[in-house]
DNA sequence: TAGATTGTTAATCGATTAACAATC
DNA sequence: TAGATTGTTAATCGATTAACAATC
C-alpha cells in the first residue's frame, strides 16, 4: 500500500494477556542481566533457558511488544529494557492509591520496588483512628473520608484495593464515582465496575490453589509407589 | 470394561491450571453464599453471573473437581464446598516455613486467612538479628541456620520464599536439600529445581504488567477521542 | 408434564510450538 | 562464506464455548 501521507492509526490488534504477564519477567530479569553481567546482547535462546520459557516464545512476545533483534547478535539489552518498559507504561509513573491498611495493605504501602514498575503508592487511607496519621514507609495514612475528594483534586488513576471482603464493593464505588481509572484488588469479591474501569484481581488462593493441587498429586503419587 | 475386581488406577488426566485457579473464587464465593445466605442449593448460572465466568466453564470446572449436580436444583452448596476443598488438599492443612521477613513476609506470616486454604505458616525465618526471636501474629521468627534440619526434624511440605532475589536460589537450594516438597516463591527470579519439587511463582510485577498496559491503552484512546 | 438445569460431545478460538525463510 | 539468530507463516495443541441430550 502506498503512503497517502494521511496519519495512519495503528490497528487495534489485541496483546495475548499471558504475553503481558511474561514480560514483567523478562524485564526483571533483563534488569539483572544489565546491571550484573553488564551484557550488551542477548538471544532468545538465552533468555528461554533462563527463565524457562520456549525461546520461539520469548521472540513472539517481544514482538509484540515491538522489540526489534538483530540476526546472530539478538537483541541490544538496554534497548529492550527500554521498549518493554515504554511499552507497559513504566517509563512515567502513575499515581495511586491503597485502601485497607492491614497486614497486606501495610506491607504494599512500604515496599520501594513498585516505582520500578511505574507505580507510585502516594498514600494509604482506613478507617482505623490508630492508623489514621501514621507513616509507613514515608507513605501517609488518612481518613478514608478523604479518599474521593483526594482521588478527584489529584487525579489518582490507580486505586489498590486491600479491604475486607464486606467492604471492597463499597469502597470500589466510592473510587470509580470519585473518577478513578483503574482497581487492583486484593480483595477476595469480584467488584462490579463500568465497562471503562480496569479491573486487576490479585488472588493469593488461585496461585495457592494451583500449588496445594499438585503437592496434593505428588504426595500420593509417592505412597502409590 | 467389565470390573475386574482390581484396584481401578484413576486415569491420570491432567488438570487444566486455568480451573486450578478458579476452583480457590468459587470456593470463597460459596462459602460466602452459605454463611451470608444459607443458600443450599446454587446454579452455574448464578455462580457465573456473579463471578462473571461462563456458566458452562464454571460447571467444566466443577466437572473436573468431581462435583455432581441436580438438573432443575444445581448442585448443594455445603456439599460443593467440601468437594472443593478435598480435591484442593485443603481439608487438612499443611505446614509451611516462610523464609524472609520483610515487608512482604511479614504480613504473609501475620495473615490469618491462609488457614481457610490448608496452609499452615509455623514459623518464619531470617538473618536480621533484630527480627530473630520476635514473633508476628503469634509465630516465630527464628535464625535462618536452623531452616535445613527444622524442615527435615518437623517434615516441612512447603516453603514460602520472601527474600531478596539475591539470595533466593541459595536459599531455595537449602529447603529442596532438607526435604521440602513444594516451594511458593515470591522473589522475582526462577529459582531451578529438581524436577520432582513443586515451584509456584507468585509475582505482583506480572498483573501490574497487565494492569499498567491496559490503563496506558485506555488513557491513550481517551486522548484520541 | 414442562421446563430448567446438569452432563456430554462437538466446534471454535486463541495461544503455543514448529518449520522455514531472511539476514547479519 | 557459513552459521547463528531473528522474523514470519503454518501447524498443533489446549482451553473455551456451543449444541444438544439426559434428567429431575
């Protein structure tokens, strides 16, 4: 086709969601490599026996994210570090907040590595009067009375959900009214959102599930010996 | 077949990881149906509506746990969570090391709920002299030199790994030589074991990856608009 | 009985893997 | 150049969905 010089908009062709889950694993790991080993190149072949993938695998997904390699060399690894992060849009970080200061929520709040991902937890809110005022690794807790007028004067696009079941719906509406674009939630309900929120749902029991299942498989594989 | 008389082996069909991962929803909404409701009896319908599953996946699913319905009634709610339960192993927890009490170990250690899914956390561990001795949430963190013979002398079945990718294989390595059958890593490297040790990599960064290209797509065609 | 719901078999869809061409 | 590696197109595989029969 010839180029008519008008803009052209790029297809809308949908990304595999277990492509995007592979590639948080392929930066961090080209993370290390970088700053470790100081490597310039890298296949993927290497990339594939190192994070036990199928190497056709690690290409299709850099593909996607529109990594361009080099034949016999591979791929420039400062270069891909870059693309997959503009990619996922952790190049600039966005502003968030999280809900629930429990256990979970506290250990959220003051962990530093989520700026490497392009999340910027700015406070926390509860309800608890005890918590309320604290600091948690730099990080504020305020009143949860304050949430959609702070969401709203802030523009926070992210809010991390990590309430109580009872109140995760409760407090969900209280954020999508307030404007916010996107929920991660930790929550153990599934939340009912408008079609143009975006929903995460982090379920420590489905991984859990997964892995009581096969130690259940294997420990009876092993008395049928 | 005619039955023979003889032990029947149970075909060995693999189970899809997808339904190992939505068995954990369907056991927590249910539960919650029965305490809140004390509904006795549910539909796929219903289970589907309310988790926004398809119907017919969540009966699949239920298939493949080995639960039997009732055309017109669906299936008994107190039964169904019992199938679930012992087809997941959870119906007698299992004990469990955490290895790496920071911000993320902590609150695992300190979390309650684990119980509810047959896991048991009996103690933590760690290098830091000022969290040796401590207790959170009622266990006990001890010297991290006592892991290899307090997993072997107890029969540990699962090791959860909090620590710092740095350390993560070595300490891996530690449990798989003292006998541990499964590991749930949270670090964020692949840690490599033996093949018959269970490894089930849980990574925030992963759903953060889907969660941030979702909301950089969404942002981006409310600018196109 | 009629109809809702489960159970089962078949069709579709999408992700993974394989095969091969292109290229440095 | 030869060969390793990327890029691309096709085949396979497995999970999801659809269609329909069975049953309470």
């Amino acid at each position: 086709m010839a180029d008519t010089g008008a803009k052209m908009v790029e297809p809308i062709k949908a990304i595999p969601e277990p492509t995007l889950r592979r590639l948080p694993m392929y930066y961090q790991y080209l993370k290390r490599m970088h700053e470790e080993k100081k490597l310039k190149y890298i296949s993927c072949t290497q990339i594939g026996n190192d994070l036990r993938v199928q190497p056709i695998q690690v290409r299709k997904d850099l593909q996607v994210a529109n990594a361009v390699g080099k034949p016999k060399t591979g791929y420039d690894v400062e270069e891909l570090i870059g693309i997959i992060e503009s990619f996922l849009g952790w190049n600039n970080s966005t502003d968030a907040y999280l809900v629930g200061v429990g256990n979970l929520g506290a250990a959220l709040l003051g962990y530093e590595g989520f700026n490497e991902y392009g999340l910027n937890i700015v406070a926390g809110f509860d309800t608890n009067e005890q918590k309320i005022g604290k600091e948690i690794g730099g990080k504020k807790v305020l009143n949860i009375s304050k949430l959609a007028d702070m969401i709203n004067r802030m523009s926070i696009k992210i809010g991390i959900l990590t309430v109580p079941a009872s109140v995760a719906q409760e407090i969900a509406d209280v954020m999508v009214k307030a404007g916010i674009h996107a929920i991660w939630n930790f929550s153990h309900v599934k939340i009912v959102v408008p079609p143009d929120v975006i929903v995460q749902h982090e379920n420590l029991a489905s991984t859990l599930g997964v892995l009581s299942k096969k130690l259940a498989m294997a420990l009876k594989a092993k008395v049928a010996e």
